[in-house]
C-alpha cells in the first residue's frame, strides 16, 4: 500500500502477518499489533513521547545482566509477571498457589546438605527453615530438588553486593525420604525494589512505593510434577496489602517464631501438582514454572 493513513495502517500491519507459518506466532503478533495501534489512538501519543519510550525501554534493556534482570522487574511492578502466572497456574485446590519468579534467581546454586548455613555470612538474626514437600494425596516426595534464595537484612541479594566472592542466602537442596528439608539462613526482613534504575523512573512518576514484604523464594522441581516457583511471605509483614509487585498470596503467608533470643525459626508445607497429561498420554514438561513452549520466533 502507498498511501498508509491512521485509519487503515493497523488493517495494513496484520495483513503483512498473513503468511506467518506459526499459527501461534501469528496470533501473537497480530494481537500485538491490534492492542499496540490501539494504545497509540487511545492516548493519542505524540513522537516525543514515543520516542522518550524507546529511550526508557533501551535503557531497561542496557540495565540487564547476568546478575540483573530489569524487564523481569519491569514485568513485575506493571502486574505482568503475576498476570501470566494467574493465568498459567489454575492450582488444585489443596496444591501450592505460585508467585512471580522475581529477577533475581541464579542458576547453579550451591549445593547443601540439610542442616547447612546458607547464609554464609550474610546480614540478619540466624533463623532455622524446615519445610516439607508433599504431593497432593500427602505422600512426602523423596529427592525433590529445592533452589532457595532470599535478600538479607539490609535488603540486598547477594548479587547485588559488589565484590562478594561467594554465594549466600541461596542454595539448593534434596528432599529426604520423608519429602523434608532444613537449613539456616537468616530472617526475612522488608525490603525495596531496586529504583536506580528504569523502574525506579517509573515509580517515582507514578508515586508508587518500593517495598516488597519480607520472603523466602523457593523454587521446586520432581519427576511427575508440575514444577512450582514461589514465595513464603512473612506473617505481620506491614507491606503484605501493598506488594510491588502485586505477588503476595494468602496462602503463602507463614509465621516466623522467636525460639530464643536473636534466633527464630520457619516451617512451611509445600504441596505439588501432579504433572497434566494430554490425551495422548504425553507428559507436559515444565521449566522453572513456565510450560515449555514452541518459540513464538520460530516457523512451523
């Protein structure tokens, strides 16, 4: 077409899509497209605004690392993350409810035995953590493999300490045959969101707060069930109601008890899904929470 208007480029657009031999990268992008023109009218968006989006997404882009993620946190405090896990995820009633991923999860964790201090020297009260990992008929689930990670009490993961030569507050660990585990870290305080950053910009202009309320991630893998990556929010937490990124979930809120002075302790009951099967008996392969998926990039 040699005469493109506001009125028929979004027809113009989809039509280039026509040929896309993925029926699934097609539908992708031509929805794309649609809501994409739409926003554009909607707000009726001037150049410079759109260029200062292209600049606030090139900047979100050079910000990312192997130790930083800030499209995932981006992601997160726009409610995406939360949104694809909602719809992702219709638990079992009885199964453990997910949460959002977070940017700060590392592959390779070290390897722990129960009973290991993860903390490795890290900021904050010692604190015993126990859990159990069972399935939903509550037979324990023996060699689970665990990966925890959590920020310290000043609110920092350890990849974001400069310098730091080890891993703590992170690690990965086996179910025993009784589906338990347990290991010392520190205790879970409060923390924000790093905001030097684009998604800083973005809740400064917005006067939105930083702060996510005190956790522990855990992310859980075994044979025949469906991977689960999620959260244990601290009970009394005063940033519960108000998450930034919109993750906390009844379900997962737990309590922490003082068993002495300066030393507390943490147990919580983790319950998997059997992994689904389609009708031909295929099992569904599930990676760090998320069903695998042909690329959208890739043709038929």
């Amino acid at each position: 077409m040699r005469n493109i208007t506001q009125d028929n480029i979004t027809q113009a657009v989809i039509a280039r899509f026509g040929d896309t031999p993925n029926p699934r990268t097609r539908e992708i992008f031509v929805s794309l497209v649609q809501h994409l023109h739409a926003f554009a009218r909607d707000v009726k968006l001037t150049e410079a605004e759109w260029f200062q989006g292209i600049d606030f997404l090139t900047r979100t882009g050079k910000m990312c690392d192997d130790k930083r993620q800030e499209f995932i946190l981006l992601s997160d405090v726009l409610g995406l993350s939360m949104l694809t896990v909602a719809m992702n995820h219709d638990q079992a009633e009885g199964c453990t409810e997910p949460t959002v991923f977070g940017p700060f999860y590392v592959e390779g964790a070290p390897e722990y035995q129960t009973g290991d201090d993860i903390a490795q020297g890290a900021v904050g009260d010692p604190c015993e953590v126990t859990a159990t990992i069972r399935a939903e008929d509550g037979m324990p689930i023996k060699d689970a493999v665990v990966d925890v990670w959590q920020a310290d009490a000043e609110g920092h993961y350890d990849v974001q300490l400069a310098g730091l030569d080890r891993a703590q507050n992170r690690g990965r660990f086996r179910t025993d045959a009784e589906g338990k585990l347990r290991f010392r870290t520190v205790v879970a305080e409060a923390y924000p969101i790093p905001v030097d950053g684009t998604v800083g910009e973005l809740l400064h202009a917005a006067r939105r707060h930083p702060w996510r309320p005190a956790h522990l991630h855990f992310k859980i893998e075994a044979p025949g069930y469906a991977s689960l990556i999620t959260h244990v929010f601290k009970e009394g937490d005063p940033y519960l109601d108000s998450d930034a990124v919109f993750g906390v979930r009844q379900s997962l809120v737990a309590r922490w008890e003082q068993k002495a002075e300066g030393a507390w302790r943490m147990h919580h009951d983790f319950v998997l899904a059997r992994t689904a099967h389609d009708g031909a008996g295929a099992t569904t392969q599930v990676h760090a929470g998320v069903e695998e998926a042909a690329p959208v990039l890739a043709s038929a």
